[in-house]
C-alpha cells in the first residue's frame, strides 16, 4: 500500500493517488487505486493521463491481475477531477465492472461489560 505522486517540471508534486494490493479469489492480486487529486490548475488533463499510466505501470511491477480504480463522487471538493479522470481511464480501455455500494454509518464504541 502507499501513495503515488507524479510531479511536475518544477518538481513540485501535480497530482497523486492511494493505493493497496488486495487478493481476489478469482482474479489473485489486484491493485486497488483510489483517492485521485490532480492539483495542476493548468492542465489537469496532463495529470489525469500521468496518473494512469502510472497507474499501470505500477499494476505491472506489482504483478497485479487487475486494476480497479475508485473514483468517488459528490462529496468533496475534489470532485471536479472525477469526470476527468474517468474519461482518462476510460480512454485508456479501464471500464466499469460492478457497482460498488456505500453508507456513512456513526461510529460507535465498545464497551466492557
């Protein structure tokens, strides 16, 4: 697991994801990348397509099956990357599989009985 950056000329960090390896039982190891910030204001597009090929490359170093990129929507302020990273991964033939569910649920704590 981690976090992989790609920087830009200045070397300053453009844009950024997190990702895991996860076993799958039909697939074995997958890449898991999620959490995708592409903070250049000048051509984001540049970052969404660095991202993805680095995306790939690091599926291949780590002997993945498979990528499967989270691309959340609706809740933050990084939100206006999700259609463009979307149409980025898309474009480089990553496609929906599935939908994924979620519900925010209160945390509770445990106590000793």
């Amino acid at each position: 697991h981690g976090i992989l950056s790609v920087e830009n000329e200045q070397g300053y960090i453009a844009a950024l994801f997190t990702y895991r390896c996860h076993p799958d039982l039909r697939l074995g190891r997958v890449l898991l990348a999620e959490n995708f910030m592409a903070f250049d204001l000048l051509d984001p597009a540049a970052c969404a397509h660095a991202l993805v090929e680095a995306l790939e490359q690091l599926s291949g170093q780590l002997r993945c099956s498979e990528v499967r990129s989270h691309i959340s929507h609706g809740k933050t302020p990084d939100d206006r990357n999700g259609g463009l990273m979307a149409a980025v991964l898309d474009e480089r033939g990553h496609g929906p599989c599935g939908r994924l569910f979620c519900k925010e649920v209160a945390q509770q704590t445990c106590r000793d009985s």
